[in-house]
C-alpha cells in the first residue's frame, strides 16, 4: 500500500459534482452540457450529461427548454426514484425490503424477485469476504441508534445513546448467515430486518448506466448519488472526468481526485456523511457488526473504485468497518482500489490506485 502524509492545500475546481445546493434544477450551460441537481433516496443527486454532437445540434436547432439532454437527467431521476419506492427502502410500505421485513418470522417465508434474490446473493458474498464486516442483516441495530434521522437534526442536545443492553439485545438477532434463501423464497427469522443502505446508492449507479447504455444519444456523463459517482462515455473536449474526494476534516473541500476515462463507479463511506456528537465523541451511521457500535477502525472515510456500483458501494461501506489493511486486502480480493484517511488525516491506498488518484493541494 501507498502512503501519503496529508497535504493541506487541496483541489477544489474538480469537485463539480461535490458541491451545490439542493432543490430540482436543470441548467443548459455554454459548454453544451446539462447540469441537474435533485434529491432521491435521503441524498443529493447531481447530473452533467452531454449529448452527442448531431443531438446537441439538433436540440439547439428546435430551441425547446425541455431538450434531450433535460429528458435524460429526468430518467435518471425515474430510475433512483423508482429503486427506491420498489426495491429498497425499508420506510416505503411500496418497496420489496419492507414487505420483506413485514415477513419476519413467517414460516411460510416470502417471495423474492429475481432482482432482489441477486442482490441478496452478491450482498452475501461481500459479508463471507468480510468475515461479517458487511452485514445488510444489520436493520434492528441501524434503527436502534436511527443516525440517519438525528444527523443534521438542530435539536441533537435531545438524541439519546443506546443503551448497552439494548444495542446486544438487536444484535442478537442478526447475522448475514441467517438468511435463508431457498429458490426464491426467503425465510426471515422474526429478530431480523434488513437495511441495504449500504448499497442502494451503488445500484442506483448501476442502473443508471444501462440507463445511458441504451441511450445513444448520451456521449459522456457524470451522476453523483450522495457519496457514490457514476463516470460514463467520453467529454466533448476529449479531457478525463474528476471525481473530488472530501477531505473528511472539512467537508466542503477535497484532499485531491480522481482521473478518470469512460465507465466508473467511486463510493466513499465516511464518519463525516451523518452522525451525531455526544460528549465531544462522534456516534457516525456505519456500525461494526462484531460491536454494535459505530466502526472504529482509526478511519475517516474510504473511497473505493471499481466499474461496478454495487461492489463500490458495498466495499467503501465494508472497508470503513475493517480499517486499512484488511480493507485493502478485501478491495483488491474484489480487483477493486481503494484510498483510506485515517483520523489523523494521513491518507492510504492500495497499489493500483496510484495511477488514477491526484493528492492536490488548494486552499478552500
Ligand atoms: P454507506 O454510507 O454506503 O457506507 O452506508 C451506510 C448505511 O448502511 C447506514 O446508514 C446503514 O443504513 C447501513 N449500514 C450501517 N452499518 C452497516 C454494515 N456494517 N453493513 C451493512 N450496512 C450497514
Ligand atoms: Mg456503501
């Protein structure tokens, strides 16, 4: 593994997909492209797609507001939106994960679509590779600390912990190796709920590539899905894409990026993303599976690439729960790369990433 000290001037002019502020917006900019920034699944979506050069002509010739180029950033707010009233959330009564959850303990189990039977089954392998790191069996402890709700929330002074008995007592009830999967039908032990916060965002990224596979008229794209980042085809200009990674210590600015040509997917999962501070101590949303307490493996955040969104997301996720060296011995079991900051902001990565991440010093 490499090892960098940290640098504290950092890149900032490529963040274009890190930054911004919330609310539906589309904007045809001068260079051709199309800017959206939205909201789905509990986070920031933002979209730059550029058309091929004979659509772009095209739409500039009919001069409508709603072009091409708006069309696709509206599917591939369709697709996430979709993903998550149907497969993933555990809130929405629409999604297979709650009626999934709801069959908790029935005997006569449930049955799954060949969707989420895959999901299951990939979910599964990254857990085995972990040795129980990734564990999407996780729902009930998740709940019991609820960070996701509390995190940004103005009256943190009222979040209480969990105590330690309640934290082994929802432990107890899971374990990836409990789900029973036999055909399409899945037998859930009736301690057990599922949580695939961990990777909705990384299948999104998936699917929004076969989106942009079966659209020809997108040349080049670039979708960020809260921490996850989808890279597609090729600029206008021919120049690489830059995806910023957060510098954890000061979100709003980055310790350097990635460069990168065609189809990728970048995760990062980090203690900054949603926690809560009691006491001066940090109670951040990835829980350590062997604890049931936030991870705490001298990490701050992990970024991984891969071309697969799945595994980028499940990886950053797994490897924050591991810490550096077993994480960069999972990422690369997975031919994935992968940079690791640690809390005191020294930063880490596997041999191969070396060729794609730029250690960049700009001030904020
Ligand atoms: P990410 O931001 O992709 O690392 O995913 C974090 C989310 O995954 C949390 O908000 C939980 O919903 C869920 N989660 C927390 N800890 C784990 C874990 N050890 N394995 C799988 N999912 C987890
Ligand atoms: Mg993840």
């Amino acid at each position: 593994m490499k090892k960098y000290r940290k640098f504290y001037v950092i890149f900032l002019s490529g963040m274009l997909l890190c930054l911004g502020g919330c609310g539906r917006k589309a904007d045809r900019m001068g260079d051709s492209a199309v800017h959206s920034m939205d909201t789905a699944m509990g986070t920031m979506v933002q979209q730059t797609i550029y058309l091929q050069d004979t659509q772009e002509k095209a739409d500039q010739a009919d001069g409508e507001g709603q072009s091409q180029s708006g069309a696709v950033t509206d599917d591939v707010m369709e697709v996430i939106r979709r993903l998550e009233e149907e497969l993933l959330s555990w809130r929405l009564e629409t999604s297979e994960v709650y009626a999934i959850n709801e069959s908790a303990g029935d005997p006569e189990g449930i049955l799954v679509s060949p969707q989420m039977k895959q999901l299951l089954t990939r979910c599964r392998e990254v857990s085995e590779a972990s040795s129980g790191a990734f564990d999407i069996t996780m729902g009930r402890v998740v709940r019991l600390w609820n960070l996701d709700a509390w995190a940004g929330a103005d009256n943190q002074l009222d979040y209480r912990l969990p105590g330690e008995e309640e934290i082994l007592s929802c432990l107890s009830g899971t374990g990836y190796e409990k789900l029973d999967l036999q055909e399409n039908r899945l037998y859930l032990p009736s301690d057990l709920q599922l949580d695939l916060g961990a990777v909705g965002k990384g299948i999104a990224l998936d699917e929004i590539q076969e989106t942009f596979s079966q659209k020809q008229e997108v040349a080049g794209a670039i979708v960020s899905v809260g921490g996850s980042v989808l890279t597609y085809g090729t600029k206008p200009d021919g120049t690489s894409w830059r995806v910023a990674v957060t510098d954890p210590q000061n979100t709003a600015a980055g310790i350097g990026y990635l460069e990168l040509s065609g189809q990728w997917c970048v995760s990062t999962s980090g203690t900054y993303e949603r926690f809560v501070e009691v006491n001066g101590v940090r109670y951040h949303h990835i829980i350590d599976p062997s604890t049931g307490h936030p991870a705490d493996s001298g990490l701050d955040s992990v970024t991984v690439l891969t071309k697969d969104g799945f595994l980028s997301d499940a990886l950053s996720t797994a490897c924050l729960v591991l810490g550096k060296e077993e994480g960069g011995r999972l990422a690369q079991a997975f031919q994935a790369e992968a940079i690791f900051v640690d809390h005191e902001g020294n930063v880490t990565m596997t041999e191969g990433m070396g060729q794609y991440f730029h250690l960049s010093k700009v001030e904020k």
